[in-house]
C-alpha cells in the first residue's frame, strides 16, 4: 500500500510555528533536536556550524553512508560562523537579535565565554527565548560538569532498571536522554511563546539531561520514598502485571499485554484455554501477578506452538492488545505506517530519495511538514541568511575563509 503522501512537498501548510525564526547553536544531537521539532512544526531555523567541519552529526549513521544528519538537519539553513573568534560571536549575535528562540546545548558557561551571555542578549532582544540543553542543568554543583545522554540516562535512574537482573545495565538502543531533553526544551519554548505573547517577555528554559530522564521514571521516587521499594532490572516483563511479555513463537516473538481482567478472559479463549479463567490462581490482577512466573510459562508453551502470523491474526480476532517486534524493514512495509505518513521520502540532494520518520504529532489545522532536505555544505546558505535576516549583501566566504577568521568585523557593517 502506498502513502497517501509520500513525498516532501513546499505546498504544505506552514506550520503552527510559522513566522517564528529560531538560532540553533547547538551540535550533535540535544540542541538539534530540538531544532528539527521547531522547524517540523514551522519554524525557520538557522543553523550555526563551525566552518569547514560543520555538525558532528553529519558524519554519523550506520551502514554504508552516514544518514543521521538528513534526519536531524531537516527544515535547517546552514550559516557558517566560527563562535571563538569576534566575527563570528557579531555574527550570531546579530541573528539571534532577529530571532524568537535560541537552542544551544553547549556545557554551561560556554556562551558566556563566547560574549553570547543570556543577560547580554536578552538586553538586546528582550522577547528572546533561550532553550538551554546540558547534562546537569544551569545551577547545582554538577552544572560545569561535561554531561552526555548516556550519562544522564545513568543518573536519571533509566539505566540502571533497563536489561536482565543477571546482566550488566543495558543501552536502550537510541540516545534516550539526549531526545527527553531536547523534547522538553522544545515543549518549554513553546509555552514560552505563549507567555510571551501575553507579556512581551522572553525567559530562559533550563533543560537537563538527567532530569528530563527523570520526569519519564513513572512512580520510582514514591515508591522507594514512601514503601521502601527499589526497583531492579526485569528484563522483558512488568513485575506484578502478568500475562504482558515478549514470548517465543515457531519463527519468532510476539509481545502480548492482556493484564486486564476482560481482556485475559479473552486470551484464554484465544488460546482455547477458557479454564484458565476461572482458576483461582489467575482470577484476579493481584493473583495473576503473584503467579506471573507460571502464567507466562503456560502462554509460551502456547505461542511456541504457532507462527508469529498465527499468533497476531488469533489476538486481532480476540482483541487482544499484542503486535510484532518490528525493526527498519518491518515498518517499511507496514500499510499502516504508510496510511498515516508516519514514515516519508524526502528527496535528499546527498543521498537522493530517502525514507525517513515524518513530522509528528499530528495537528488538524496546522500540520508540520518537512519544507526543505537538511543543508548538503556547511554555510551554503548564509548569504541568503544575511540578506533576508539582515539585509546584508556580502560574499559569504569572507565570512569563512580562514584567512578572515581573526579579522574581526573588517568589511561587514552589522544593522542596529
């Protein structure tokens, strides 16, 4: 089945942010993720890269060509400015007098440093708002400490219940705390904006790492605060919530969450084993957990018997909330992914057509869309920048060419 909308169009709706121009400083994967939510959803974002280098990011990815970068620098202009020297400080802080949203993710102090302080740039624009993402946040005695998502999930207490009790912690598999954080950030300048537009005032988010991980850890502070409960690594399964777990099928797993006292009576029908519905042992949530061990056992033994195809199709007809382990190709295929855009070709002009995640969430109104590919030069477009943004008409390899970088603001006259 085909997408209804497969490929990244110019004609859609501009977004909700639309008008809303955003500096992103930031590199590698908090501060530009943020970045590419903001733009998804309408925003103009001007990305700073270091010249000649440009983002980390653009060099990642598995595989045979490094395709994060397409992902993450998607609805982005690139503007090269070198933040060390004076030139390029003048440079972003013209831009960022011109904007409504800053995104960095730099270790704290490093603005400062940079004669990019948020006390000095809010004087100049005052209904600025700054997004700052790092590891421990602006204040507290870890504040200067270099901090990465990896770390923060650490502290944050996600790793230390993620993987078998019998193991090391595990990795989830994506940078978990760098995507929190930069979710978060993007959530505080939207709520900023609104403060903003009732008062004229701009403000500072302050979004780190190991506290956006924390926000997501559902019930484990009160837990071990109020009953003296510690929560370990479970492997696949949710302790005392019984049957919900991955199990074995003929050529494959199947994850199936039936907890639910209706919806358990249905599984047992699923599995013509109706009986185990009234059985004492499984009457209930709280007996059916205590007897979690055994339950899940007697489900395996079932799905073990059947293919993963056999399996979905009996829990659709029961339904019974279960679904497959995709992975890239799985969804690839699904005709539900491609029913609601969730996945999109962009037409790349480094990679040429390329399949990626689409814009989300979903508004009815004023739908994200993905407007532009991520920039293929670093600093390609700061000429167009300085003309639209500034009004500046200059040859923007000045503003790059090594031989410039320490001359400071010679030849470029910045508007008051």
């Amino acid at each position: 089945m085909q997408a209804k909308k497969d490929t990244m169009t110019s004609t859609l709706s501009g977004g909700a942010l639309d008008g809303i121009r955003v500096v992103e400083l930031g590199q590698l994967i908090a501060g530009p993720f943020c970045g590419q939510l903001l733009g998804d959803m309408g925003a103009e974002v001007v990305k700073l890269e270091q010249p000649g280098t440009g983002d980390p990011m653009r060099q990642w990815g598995q595989g045979s060509a490094p395709t994060w970068w397409r992902v993450i620098g998607r609805n982005k202009y690139s503007v090269a400015a070198d933040l060390r020297v004076e030139a390029g400080q003048e440079l972003a802080r013209a831009l960022i007098g011109r904007a409504d949203i800053l995104v960095e993710n730099f270790r704290p102090g490093t603005l400062e440093r940079w004669n990019l302080g948020p006390e000095q740039l809010l004087a100049e624009n005052p209904g600025l708002i700054i997004v700052r993402v790092s590891g421990y946040g602006q204040t507290g005695p870890y504040a200067t400490r270099a901090g990465f998502g990896g770390i923060a999930e650490a502290m944050g207490g996600w790793r230390k219940i993620v993987g078998f009790p019998d193991l090391a912690p595990a990795r989830m598999g994506i940078s978990i705390g760098d995507t929190l954080a930069a979710t978060y950030g993007c959530l505080g300048a939207i709520a900023a904006l609104h403060h903003r537009d009732k008062t004229g005032q701009g403000q500072i988010v302050d979004a780190a790492l190991y506290e956006s991980v924390l926000q997501v850890m559902e019930g484990l502070i009160p837990e071990w605060a109020v009953a003296g409960h510690k929560r370990e690594r479970t492997g696949s399964k949710l302790p005392g919530i019984a049957p919900s777990n991955v199990y074995r099928c003929k050529d494959g797993e199947f994850l199936i969450g039936a907890n639910q006292d209706s919806v358990f009576t249905r599984l047992c029908e699923a599995m013509d084993r109706p009986d185990l519905a009234c059985d004492p042992r499984y009457l209930t949530h709280v007996a059916r957990g205590v007897h979690q061990d055994e339950l899940d056992q007697i489900v395996e033994e079932w799905t073990s018997r059947h293919t993963v195809a056999e399996v979905e199709a009996k829990m659709i007809a029961h339904a019974v909330p279960a679904g497959r382990m995709y992975d890239a190709e799985d969804m690839l295929n699904d005709p539900h992914y491609a029913a609601r855009d969730a996945i999109v070709t962009v037409d790349d002009p480094v990679l040429g057509p390329t399949r990626m995640q689409g814009t989300f969430p979903k508004l009815s109104l004023t739908p994200a869309s993905i407007r532009r590919p991520a920039p293929r030069d670093v600093g390609q477009d700061t000429a167009e920048i300085l003309d639209r943004w500034l009004g500046l008409e200059v040859d923007a390899a000045s503003l790059v060419a090594p031989a410039q970088r320490d001359k400071g603001r010679e030849g470029i006259q910045f508007p008051d």
